[in-house]
C-alpha cells in the first residue's frame, strides 16, 4: 500500500490528542494542506485586482466581488498570481530541490524569481534579496520598518515542511522570515500563522485555533482584532487583524475570502493568508470550482506536486511511518 493511501491515527502536535480517527488521517492531511497551497493561490488572484482600493471604491465600482476578475494596478489577467504565490512557490522549490530545509537554496530561489522581474515586489522583499545578492547574507538586520506582511504571506511551505514539529516550525519560520524582514512582529505573526496551519491541517477546531490567537495576542496585544478596525494595510498587524477576523466570522471559505479581499488594502496579501488558513481548515471542498478553473492548470499541478512533496519530507510523517513499522 503507498503511503499516500494510509490511514489512521494520528497525534496532534499541539493538542497532543491522539482522539483524531475522523479528521486526522493521512489523506486529509495532505488534502487539507493541498487546500491551504491552493487557497494561497486563489486569494492572491481574487484580491490582487482591488490592491490599494478602499471598500467603498470597491462597492461603487463592482459591487461585492465574488469572482476572480484580474485588473487593478497591475492590469492582471484573471487568474493571475503575484509576489505572494510566486515566493511561496520559490521555498517550496527549493526545499524540493534540496530535499529538505535550506536557507541558501531558498536565499538562491528568491534571487533566481527576483531576475525574472516579477510583476510586483514588495520594497522590504527586493531590499533583503539584493543585500543577499550582493554580500551573500541570509538574516536581514533588525529594521523598525520590517513590519510588512512581506514574511507572513509566504510561510505556508515553511508551515507544511515543519508539520509534527513545533520547534521546526519556530526555527523555519523565522528564518525564511529573516531573508527580507527582521522584526518582532514579522517573526511573530509568521510562527502564530504556522502554528494555526498546523492545527487547521490536522482538523482541529476552530475554538482550538481561536486559542491559539489568544497566545499570541498575550504576547503581541497589537493583533487584537476585536473591534475590528477594518484595516487592511501591509502593516503585518492590518493584516493578521483582517484575516483573523473574517476568518472566525465567516462560516466556509468563499464567505471568509469574499469578505477578506472586498475589505481592500492589501486585498492580495490578506486574500492569500486568508486562503491559506481558510483552505487549511476547510479543505479541498470548501474552494469554489468556479475559482479553481480560473487558476492556470500547469500552476494547480505543480503546487500538488510540492505541496504532496512537503508533507512527505515533514517531521509528521517521518514520524507516523516511523510508528507504523
Ligand atoms: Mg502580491
């Protein structure tokens, strides 16, 4: 039987609740993180059309949006994808590419991406390839303006790659993190939205979740998101505050990302982590198929490839083949 059939128990990492034969097995773990790589994709391409909008701009000019229309700034096609999949994709490669984890395959993957000159950059992004371009360094020195979601947006690789283990999932997030942006917040929001994958990929609930969040405003009272101030700016805090809170106030996934992205700003960034977590806990069916045909096919394929590949290569199963010996 190959491993990709498996079945069974598994431990979550977090609740250490071995109590999971209805949601945690193997082909939901990978469904579920397929789902959470797609929902990247689809986010960033439902929200990239109203970056820098407000949603009264929105509102006047289309309504509610609801389908994957391209346009904006950057004149997309519909479908396309920007900076948020495409560096999620650069870790993903290089961690195929090496086999595991590699801080210099990645540093070499955002170079390669980065010659290829990408639709759209994010400033803090370019500056912390160039500065390994130049000089070769792999952690960007502490800067007050670090603070952008630039970090945040491309972490779930980091997140599937580190399942069943806490540690890595700190050690990786920061580090992926570092190579553009060195700040407490970054770093912060980037292990908190690792962590909330982890638990959404292995079915946890959302008042399970939902606590989690609360840990991290005990330590980072910023990210309080209740009120909502309805700001979703590239301000890492705007946006974890955007996505958290349409992502426990909506009920599936079309709801929390058509919310997400009409609320503007940086609809791409928050339409892509908001996908991620929304596509973590609800899988594969939750994603419409409306959007899903929008996306290009040789796109969807290789983020299955990667995304199978990662799980593969992750702590989890690692350990869970180990226990099945
Ligand atoms: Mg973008």
């Amino acid at each position: 039987m190959s491993r990709f059939h498996l079945t069974g128990v598994v431990r979550c990492a977090y609740c250490k609740n071995f109590n999971m034969t209805k949601t945690g097995t193997f082909p939901d773990i990978r469904e579920r993180s397929r789902a959470a790589f797609l929902g990247v994709a689809v986010g960033d391409a439902l929200g990239a059309g109203l970056e820098f909008m407000t949603p009264g701009e929105i509102r006047s000019k289309h309504g509610t949006v609801r389908e994957i229309i391209g346009g904006g700034w950057l004149r997309l096609k519909p479908g396309q994808i920007t900076d948020d999949t495409e560096m999620s994709l650069c870790i993903a490669r290089a961690i195929d590419k090496a086999g595991g984890w590699s801080l210099q395959e990645i540093a070499e993957s955002f170079a390669g991406w980065l010659k290829t000159k990408p639709i759209d950059v994010g400033d803090t992004c370019r500056r912390g390839i160039r500065n390994y371009l130049l000089k070769g360094v792999l952690e960007t020195p502490y800067n007050q303006w670090d603070a952008g979601n630039g970090a945040c947006m491309r972490m779930l690789p980091a997140a599937i790659h580190s399942l069943g283990s806490d540690d890595l999932l700190e050690k990786y997030a920061r580090e992926q993190a570092r190579l553009t942006h060195n700040h407490p917040l970054s770093d912060a929001a980037c292990i908190a939205l690792g962590r909330l994958v982890h638990l959404a990929v292995m079915g946890c609930s959302k008042t399970r979740l939902r606590r989690e969040v609360e840990n991290l405003l005990s330590r980072h009272e910023n990210f309080r998101f209740e009120p909502y101030r309805g700001l979703a700016s590239a301000y890492v805090v705007d946006t974890m505050q955007t996505v958290f809170h349409f992502f426990f106030k909506t009920r599936d996934f079309e709801q929390c990302l058509v919310a997400t992205v009409n609320q503007g700003g940086d609809a791409d960034t928050t339409g892509a982590i908001a996908g991620m977590l929304a596509g973590a806990y609800y899988g594969m069916e939750g994603i419409p198929k409306r959007w899903l045909k929008k996306m290009d096919k040789r796109l969807l394929t290789e983020i299955d490839a990667l995304t199978d590949r990662l799980v593969s290569l992750s702590p989890l199963m690692a350990e869970t083949t180990g226990l099945a010996r």
